[in-house]
C-alpha cells in the first residue's frame, strides 16, 4: 500500500513538473547555472591543489658553487646542511655530472652544442639540490646557507617555483570566495525560482487538495507529489550542470592555466573525481530541490 502511494506520488510530480513546461524550462535554467557555478569552483579549487602538491613534491633549492670551491670542501658543506632537521635529503651534482646531464637534454640543439665545443671546457658549476621536510622550511633554509657560505657560494636557484606556488594560492584563494560568493547569491536566487514555481502549481491545485483533505489523505500523501516536483527540477538541472563542468574543464579551464597542465589531464582529472563533484552538485541540486518545494509546502498549506 505504502509503495503504490509513493508510485502515485511520483507519478503525479512527474505530471506536474512536465505539465508546467515554460516554468520548469525557467526554473531548471536558473538551477542550472547555481549548480554550474557550485560545480565550476569545486573543480577550479581540486585542480589547483593538485597542481600545487605536484609542484611542491618537485621544488628544490639548488646552491651553486664557486669554480675554485674544491669537491672536499662542497662535501663538508654538504654534510654541515645534512644536520639540518628541516633537510629532507641532499645530494651532491659535480660539475662533469651536471654538464652530461645539460648535454643529453640538449643534444638535439646544434646551437648550443656549438657553443660547447667552442668554450672548450665545461662552463657549469657544481652543486647541491637540497630538498625540505617541510615547504615552509625553504626559504629560511636557503637564506641559512647564503648566510652561512656566502664565501663559497655563487648563486642559490630558488625563487622561480616558490612563485609559481604563490601565485597560484592566490587564484586558489580567489577563486574560493568569488565562486563562494556567487554560488550563494545563485542559490539563494535558485530556491526562490523553484519555491515561487512549486507554489504556483500547489494554487492550481488548490481544490485537488480540499477534496483530498475531506477523503481523509494524510499531510505527507498531499505533500509528496511536490516535493518529487522539486526533486525532478533539482535532477534535471544536476545532470546539465555536470555535463557544462566538463565542458568547461576541457575548454576554459586550460586558458586560465596555460602552460601548467594540459586539456587531456584536466579531463582526466576530473573524470577520476566524476564521482566525488559530480555527486556533490547532484546532492546540492536535490537540496534545492527538496528545501525549496518545503517552504512552498509549509508556506502554502499552511502545514
């Protein structure tokens, strides 16, 4: 009996949802741009954590030294760093490793292997490539060792990546509040459209529920039909919404970070976290939909 109501119930907010065509299209237009909103600034917020995590487990300080500074004196240098609780490892790049290594990678280039055979001995610098325990701990620990051999030292490469890092914590953290801001603004918006569209068909059928009311239905029986009415208008508008995330990750999203990750990882990244973002704005859809036809409910029939 209980699952032949339910099966009436929804078939009845599926009549009413359809039936109110012009409405709905509206309704689940304004959804859908709340939830697209949602959605895009979840996306835009994972990606960009993980391309600060991946960059971060890649950030090193690479300290250069002197020409004159000798292979024993670099490796008690070396060891003198190694005692450093922040250091997580180090290790030592001759200058003969450092240019077979600069060799390989530009062996394709005439340009530049010209102008090795024309310098006629190995230009590079040996070095150290510390890696920290902690980010925090690099730039303290690269202002310690300019301090402290500052004699022996020619130049420390570290400001390149810590800048990438920060620059992109900023658009993380704007990104965050912006789409915050206007997912609330869209929401708020969303709930209003779905609550006026429900209670406009609960007064079309206004005598439908007296006469319910007089046969004895009980308050949730009259209830439900709207409340699967919201449901559908949240559903619908979920489906579009994590349809126009993917769109947008495959298309928008690499223009705003050009250079640090391509289309086809954007994708797949977000396919891998289909489940995850795509179950949170279908949640949040459904949300709208139910807190939105609850009001009407209540506001309407006075219940």
């Amino acid at each position: 009996m209980k699952l032949l109501k339910l099966k009436r119930s929804l078939k009845e907010g599926w009549t009413v949802f359809i039936r109110n065509s012009w409405l709905s299209v509206a309704t689940i237009s304004v959804l859908f741009l709340s939830l697209y909103i949602v959605g895009s600034t979840l996306l835009i917020g994972m990606v960009a954590r993980e391309l600060v995590d991946n960059i971060e487990k890649n950030v090193n300080i690479s300290v250069y030294f002197k020409p004159d500074v000798s292979e024993e004196r670099i490796n008690q240098i070396k060891d003198e760093i190694k005692k450093e609780g922040k250091v997580y490892s180090i290790d030592y790049i001759s200058k003969d490793q450092a240019l077979e290594k600069f060799s390989s990678e530009n062996k394709d280039d005439p340009v530049i292997a010209g102008a090795l055979k024309e310098i006629g001995e190995n230009p590079l610098l040996s070095s150290l490539v510390i890696r920290a325990n902690n980010q925090a701990d690099y730039s303290r620990l690269a202002e310690e060792i300019e301090n402290k051999y500052k004699d022996d030292i020619n130049n420390i490469n570290y400001g390149k990546n810590k800048d990438v890092i920060e620059k992109l914590d900023k658009i993380t953290s704007s990104a965050k509040k912006v789409g915050l801001i206007l997912g609330i603004v869209f929401v708020a918006i969303a709930i209003l459209i779905t609550f006026n569209t429900i209670r406009l068909s609960l007064f079309v059928r206004r005598k439908e529920f007296d006469i319910m009311r007089l046969v004895g239905a009980s308050n949730l029986y009259i209830k439900a039909p709207s409340i699967f009415e919201g449901m559908f208008y949240g559903a619908f508008s979920s489906i579009l919404a994590i349809l126009a995330v993917v769109a947008t990750a495959y298309t928008a999203m690499p223009m705003v970070i050009k250079g640090l990750i391509t289309k086809d990882q954007i994708v797949k990244f977000y396919l891998n976290n289909l489940v995850f973002i795509g179950g949170v704005i279908f949640a949040v859809g459904l949300l709208i939909g139910i807190i939105s036809s609850m009001i009407a409910i209540k506001k309407y029939l006075k219940a």
